[in-house]
C-alpha cells in the first residue's frame, strides 16, 4: 500500500508539469511567434531602407543641388544689381537734364544664396570715388566760383558662389567688371561708348546758359546785361563705403545753391585735358566744346563782348577766356546744381 502511494505522487507531480513543459516547448515554433518575429524583422529593414534613402536625398541635395541653387540665387542677385545700376543712371541723366532738386534711391542686394540646409551668403561692396574736377568757372577776382566733377559708383563681389561679377557707373555710361577686366555693358568697347552722342549729350548737359540784353539806343549796341549759368557738380555723399550681404541703398540727393550775383567783365573756364585720364579728358572735352559754342554764340550776338580766346595748358588744363567791354560789366549769377551720392 505505501508504494502505490508513491507511485501515485509522482505520477501526479508529472501529470501536473508535463503539459506547461510541452507548452513552453511547443511555443518556439508556433505560427504565431513566427509572424511576430517576421514583422520585427521587417520593420526594421523598412526603416533602414527609409534612413538609406534620406540620406542618400540629403547627400543628393548638399553635393548637387545646394551649389546649384546658390548659384541661381546669385544670378538673380546679380541681374538685380543691374538692373538697379541700369535706374540709377536714368535717374542721374534725369537730374542733370531738368537741372531741379530731387532725392531717389535704388535698393541693391550686396549678397546672395541664403537657402534650406545652407544659409551662408555671398557678400559685396559698394563704393562711390570722387574721380576728380573737369571743369572749373573763375568769375571776375578768380577765385573759383563753380566746378563740375564725377563720381565712378562700383558694386564689387567679395565672395561668391557663381561669378565674380560687378558693375561701375561713371560719366553716364555702365561697365561690367570681373577681377580687374571692365567692359561697357551696352557698347563692344569704350571707343564705341566715347564716339556715342549719348555720352557726348550727357556731357554738353552739364552746362547751360541764359542770357539777357537790351539794345541801346545811345551806344548804337546791343548790349549784354546779365548771364546765368547752371553747372551740374556730382559728389560723393557722406556715407561712400559699405559692405556686407545685406541690401543696400544706393541714393541721389540733388540741391540747387544760386551764388551771389557777381557783376564782372572776365569769366574763365579751365578744363581738365591729360592724356592719363582719358574718358575724363573726353568728357571734359564734350563739356568744353559746349561752352565754347555758347560762348561764342554770344560774341556773335552781343556787341560788348570783346573776345573769347584759348589757351591750350602745359600741365592738363586748357583755358577758354570770355572778355567783355569794361564800360558794360555784365552780372553773372552762377546755379551750383549738386548730386549728392551716397551708400546707407
């Protein structure tokens, strides 16, 4: 009887554990784990299919695209640039010709090429120089009464993704400048711009005359009584120099300052003529033969002016004289017309 109760315990003891170790056993290779392990394995293969492919699109777009679309950037930058020089100078012929105060701007974008991934920018300068004085009005005691002068406006790329493009203004006309090579932006050469009546006319407007004369009766003599003369003087402004990749304004600030009426009989023009300079020389040239022909014209016009001599000057200045009869001095009123430009 003992051993069959013996018997009996271990025979419930393992009727009770068989089937949990059969489960445990069986579960390894159910169905069900086996999708479950197969659905692991591929969601993670998807997702590194997935990073391949961002990465690959990222590499893509940092090696191939981004140098691309900086460079367009950069081109649109640079066609602004233009563009805006291309206004600037109808604004400045504008106020040469109507000779009248007036204050414009022009907004130039000194960089470029800030986009998604990679917001660095190229940069620029913007400068205005004074190019010196063409023309110079001495009106009876000699001291200098009124000038006339150039600016050279030069926006220059520092760094940059595409082109190293700029562009100068000067004397009217547009250059297109890479490294130390300029060339004009509408003409083949600077011969062509020279011998183009659109400089020469740029030119010949910086100065105008307005006379008045009565004829007297007693002398028998048309007489000239008074002579206004505009001359157009274009300077740089306060600020001349800026930098950066931000934009800029390029801005025109013109004022009209009437001198004191001087009653005189000699007026003197010097003109700058140098063969180191030779757009200015042409320049002055366009603006001294106006003068001349003015001049000249009311010689023939008038009977109290006595003469209007040249003299060609040794150390680049050539010199026109009008002399008028000392017995009727004429009053001369000179109109300083000033164009201020300047970067901000």
């Amino acid at each position: 009887m003992k051993k069959l109760k013996k018997e009996t315990w271990y025979e419930n003891i393992y009727a009770r554990i068989a089937p949990i170790l059969t489960m445990n056993r069986n579960s390894k290779d159910s169905p069900d784990s086996r999708i479950i392990e197969s659905d692991a394995v591929s969601s993670v293969v998807a997702l590194m299919l997935l990073l391949a492919v961002v990465a690959t699109f990222i590499s893509l777009y940092s090696t191939s695209y981004i140098p691309g679309l900086k460079e367009q950037s950069e081109i649109t930058q640079i066609a602004t640039v233009k563009e805006s020089f291309i206004k600037f100078s109808g604004d400045v012929e504008h106020i040469v010709m109507e000779k009248t105060p007036a204050s414009c701007g022009n907004m130039i974008p000194l960089g470029a090429g800030d986009i998604l991934f990679s917001p660095e920018k190229s940069s620029g300068t913007l400068t205005v120089t004074d190019c010196g004085t063409m023309v110079e009005i001495h009106a009876g005691s000699g001291n200098s009464t009124a000038v006339s002068g150039m600016v050279n406006v030069a926006f220059r790329p520092s760094y940059t993704f595409w082109e190293e493009q700029g562009y100068t203004w000067q004397y009217g006309y547009i250059n297109v400048t890479k490294n130390e090579k300029e060339i004009p932006l509408t003409e083949f050469a600077m011969d062509d711009v020279l011998a183009d009546d659109k400089f020469s006319t740029f030119a010949e407007s910086f100065v105008t005359f307005e006379d008045k004369g009565d004829f007297n009766v007693s002398s028998g003599k048309k007489e000239l009584s008074s002579l206004k003369i505009d001359m157009v003087n274009i300077i740089p402004g306060s600020n001349s120099f800026i930098s950066g990749n931000n934009p800029t304004n390029l801005g025109i600030l013109a004022d009209v300052r009437e001198a004191e009426p001087v009653t005189t009989h000699h007026l003197e023009f010097n003109y700058t003529n140098s063969t180191d300079m030779p757009v200015m020389s042409a320049f002055s040239t366009h603006l001294a033969d106006k003068i001349r022909s003015e001049l000249k014209t009311l010689a023939k016009n008038y009977d109290t002016v006595q003469s209007v001599t040249e003299k060609r000057g040794m150390n680049g200045h050539d010199t026109t004289t009008f002399n008028i009869d000392e017995a009727c001095p004429v009053e001369v009123i000179i109109r300083q017309v000033n164009i201020s430009v300047s970067v901000s």
